[in-house]
C-alpha cells in the first residue's frame, strides 16, 4: 500500500461493550474475508467501513477470526492452577511476599496456555489476585499495574466473593482511567504487509503506529501463507516502541475453517457461517468484504454484502486503489461504486463463483435455464406431437406395424 505523507494513527480503545439498552441500534459486524494478497487490503477498508458506519450513528466493530498458532503450551493447565491456588493460600495467610512469587510463577503458566490458544480466564484471575495482594501490601503502583493488565485483557471484575470493595474499587478506578491519560505507541514495520491482534481483539492492518492504553500484550502478527508471530509486549506510558517483524513463509495459509466458509457464503448467499460468525464476534448483521483474484495492495476490485438472514440485503462492489474513505463511499452508494443485483463479480474459473453459478465472460453468474428457452418448449411441442402421433396410430390400426421404443 502507498505510504501516507505522515505515520497513520490508529486510537485503540480496548473496552468490551455493556449490554445494549431496549431499542439500541444492531452491531455490525464487519469482516475482512480477502485471499492472500487481498486480506490486507480488505481489512484496510473493513476499519474504514466500520469507522463509517459509526459517523452514520450505527454499532460497528471489525473482526477476523485469528488463525491456528500451531503453537504448544510448553505450560500445563495444571501447573498454572497448583501456582495459583498456592498464592490464594499465602493470600489468605497475608503473606504478600509469596502472594508475589505465586502468582508471577502461575502468570508464567497462563501466558504460555493463552499463546497456545487458552487459559485467558486464569491469567486474569491471578492478575486481579496480585493487584489485592499490592494493594493490601501498601504497594500502589503495582496494584495499578497489575489491574490494568487485567483490565486491558478483560473487563471481567474481580469476585466479589474472595476480594472486599477495595479491590472492587480499584478495579472500577482502573476502567475509569483515561486513555490518553495512561497511554503509549507501537511503531509497526511489518514485512510483508500483514494484520495484527492486540489481546485477541483483531485491529486491523499492521501499519503505521499504534497508540494504545499502556500495559501488557499479546501481539499477534498474521499474513496467509505465512507462520503467525505471537509475543507479550509492554507498552509503556508516553513511550514509543518500535516493533520491526519480518515473517517467515509457510507451507499452508494457517487460515481459519471459519473465513475460508464465509468467503464461500459471500459468493452465494448467508448460511452457516454467518450465524456462527454473528455469535461469535457479537453481532446482529455482518458485513462481508471479499476481493477479486488478483489484488494487490495498490488496486484491489473489492465487493460487498451485508445482511442478516438468509438473503444478502445489499451487495456492491467497487475498485480500491489507496484511497480507503472513496472507496467505503462507494460501497455505501455515495460514490463510483456498482450495486451488485445478480453474480457475485469478476472470476477466472467457475471454482471462484457460487454454487449455481459458472463464470461466464469473466463474471460469475448464473447461467438462464434451459427451460427459459423459446426454442426448447418449441422443440418439446414438437416431440411430444410426435409420441402422440406413434400412440395414436398403432391404436387406430391395431393390424398395422408396432414400433417398440427400447
């Protein structure tokens, strides 16, 4: 993709939405679905829908289902719960000193298993343990760091059943703090051009510069085709960061059962995979952005469609070549967009279309039936005075000739 005339910031808010009141307006959830090449480009633009979508007083958030690490906990969940229930003990006892040593050991564990895929329950669980066990210890800036890594995981608040309202009122101190009050920035220079996660929350493009709330991350890096790049990261407040990561190739894309179906129902029409997606990332509609064979960061034909149930509601397509706020314009119909009302776009072979449909003259469509042929009913007119005829004759002349048909 072209450079901009300055780094790109990207505000990042970690915060996982309350319950939505009676008559609030459904998330969208949009998703990237590009093959490749293209992946990079449709995440671009899905942020910048989202973004749209939102000025337009609609929910919109961004999301991608990560792919298999292939990683393996060199930790056991085991390991991590002895660690663990060991510091409750010592908590218990007030002793803080071996409240430290316990949980730093069984947050070794959980950041293992959470690299591997889980143990995200019992790494903010021990955090909000340590953040009492600071707290009651007099030692107030780890009690905040401790809670804020938790925070930024997670807003799941501390058991009201083990920790008394102190604790509960750190925690709320914590989620009341400013970003920009409390923050600090990645520079991204990623090769090739890649996504990334922040804590498992899909953020979009690695590009440019992250500002983020400070504190500890999981940086998950991922481009098809290549092997994902996970690692706890720091970040600190008014600190900048630099993050330089070059990826290694792969044998396989690595990319989810999950976007390779959606994909599939982009090209036909909503079915299992939306549902699943809807579930799974919190939404009420979905939005689906797929590219054409062929994209490359620089111009990438790029297609839309956006529903619910079991029909598309819209579907658009339009050609992308660096300008993300045009091209969203156009998909939303206020620009050089084309609003698609049959085949799905442009193809190479009949593999890339839907089910039902062939790709003819480079679009995938589906081919006129046959039975919507003049000259077919004609043809059947024909044959079927034809057996008539054959019936009738031999029934009128049973002495005459019999013509069997095998």
């Amino acid at each position: 993709m072209p450079r901009a005339s300055a780094p790109l910031l990207l505000s990042l808010v970690l915060s996982v939405a309350s319950a939505a009141p009676a008559g609030a307006a459904p998330t969208v959830v949009v998703v990237p679905t590009g093959k490749g090449d293209a992946l990079v480009p449709t995440a671009t633009l899905a942020r910048a829908l989202a973004a749209k979508l939102r000025e337009r007083g609609e929910s919109a958030k961004v999301a991608y289902q990560p792919p298999q690490s292939g990683l393996t906990s060199q930790s056991s969940k085991a390991d991590a719960e002895t660690a663990y229930n060991t510091a409750v003990k010592a908590f218990e006892m007030l002793d803080f000193a071996n409240v430290r040593k316990s949980a730093g050991e069984a947050l070794g564990h959980y950041k293992n298993l959470v690299k591997a895929g889980s143990g995200g329950a019992g790494y903010v669980k021990t955090l909000h343990l340590l953040a009492a066990a600071c707290l009651f210890d007099g030692d107030n800036a780890g009690a905040f760091k401790a809670m804020n890594d938790a925070v930024i995981f997670s807003r799941t608040p501390p058991s009201k059943k083990r920790f008394n309202p102190t604790v509960q009122g750190l925690y709320r101190k914590v989620v009341a703090q400013s970003r920009d009050e409390h923050a600090g920035s990645l520079k991204l220079s990623i090769s090739p051009p890649a996504v990334i996660w922040l804590n498992g929350r899909f953020i979009g493009p690695a590009t440019g510069t992250l500002r983020a709330r400070a504190g500890l991350y999981l940086i998950d890096v991922y481009r098809p085709g290549h092997v994902p790049w996970l690692k706890w990261f720091r970040v600190r407040v008014d600190k900048t960061r630099a993050l330089t990561i070059a990826l290694k190739k792969a044998p396989v894309s690595g990319e989810s059962g999950l976007t390779k179906l959606l994909r599939r129902e982009a090209k036909s029409s909503p079915g299992a995979g939306v549902q699943t997606a809807l579930g799974r990332f919190g939404g009420d509609e979905i939005v689906l952005l797929d590219a054409d064979p062929g994209c490359t960061p620089t111009r990438c034909t790029v297609r839309m469609r956006r529903g619910k149930g079991a029909t598309w509601t819209k579907s658009s397509q339009t050609t992308y070549t660096g300008d993300a706020k045009a091209a969203v314009d156009a998909l939303l119909g206020g620009g050089a967009g084309t609003q698609i009302a049959g085949g799905f776009g442009q193809c190479t072979n009949d593999t890339e279309c839907g089910p039902n449909e062939r790709c003819i003259d480079a679009k995938c469509s589906r081919p006129s039936s046959i039975v919507r042929k003049w000259w077919f009913w004609t043809l059947i007119g024909v044959a079927a005075g034809g057996v008539a005829a054959a019936i009738a004759i031999p029934l009128s002349r049973p002495d005459g000739p019999v013509i069997e048909v095998r």
